[in-house]
C-alpha cells in the first residue's frame, strides 16, 4: 500500500529540523572525525575510520530521503469546517467494549508515533474514524479480530486526558 503524502505542520518542521541538523551539524561533525581517522595511517584496521565512513553513508542515506520526502509531503491545516468530525490532525478519544479510554491524533505515515499517541491515516482504525462524529461507533477489523469503539471527544488541539 503506498502511504500518504499528507503531514501536519509540527510534523512537516519536525523532518526538516531533522535535515537541517543532519547536514550542518552532524555530517561535518563526523567528516571531521573520519577526517583525523584517516590521517592516523592504516585505514583497513582503523575503527574510527571503518566506523565514521560507516556513519557517512546512513547520513548521506537519511538526507536524501528526507530532501525527496519534504518535496512530496503536502500540509494539512485544519479547516474550520472540520469541527465536530474526525479528519486528518484530528485529536480523537475513543472508548473500547471494555471501557478503557485512548486518544489519538490522525497524522501522515512520517509522523506516526504511538507512544505519543500519534496514529498514521494509513492505519485501519484512522481509516474508520474519518468523517465519523462524537458519539459514533465505528468497527475495526485487526488480526485479532473485531474491535468496537465510540467516540468520546474530537478536537484539533491536543486532548488533555490521561491515558
């Protein structure tokens, strides 16, 4: 399945801090490292340097996914319109069959982070919220089975309950 292009803004500034500290901090940082490993001599029994040129290469890696990326990547702003039902950089709490509540916020697929309770658009349960409104039950099929929740609360500021 191809993944969305759609981030918030935290997200999309997230990604270029990323790029930004990749390229003008980190990479010269460990071009010099090898820099001074290689002008000890040997290089083929040289930790530092094996291990720096290493380093290089997942830099070079990273920069030029996340340089494609940001060009691809379009922002979502939330539009007035969307309030009162769940759409993409909504904050949704949901309520399981055992009562147990969760929230999420519906980020593109280079944001997701479920320990921050960030949940991707491209996953079957963002899939089923969207377009749903505050008291809506919404199914989700899982390789667990079926799952129902209800929708306690949609917001586009971040929830402040606990979960």
């Amino acid at each position: 399945m191809k993944k969305s292009n759609l981030i918030t803004r935290q997200g999309y500034d997230t990604l270029e801090r990323e790029l930004r500290y990749l390229w003008k901090e980190e990479r010269p940082r460990v071009t010099q490292q090898v820099s001074d490993a290689a002008a000890m001599g040997d290089r083929s029994e040289n930790a530092e340097y094996i291990y720096g040129k290493k380093r290089l290469r997942e830099i070079d890696r990273r920069v030029r996914f996340l340089t494609k990326r940001l060009e691809q990547l379009q922002v979502v702003y939330p539009s007035v319109k969307q309030h009162g039902k769940v759409f993409f950089g909504a904050w949704v709490q949901l309520e399981d069959e055992s009562g147990e509540l969760r929230r999420y916020q519906l980020v593109g697929p280079d944001e997701f982070d479920l320990r921050q309770h960030k949940l991707s658009i491209d996953s079957p349960l963002a899939r089923a919220l969207l377009g749903k409104m505050l008291d809506d039950e919404v199914k989700v099929m899982t390789p667990t089975g079926e799952h129902w929740y209800s929708i306690t609360a949609i917001s586009y500021e971040a929830l402040t309950t606990d979960t």
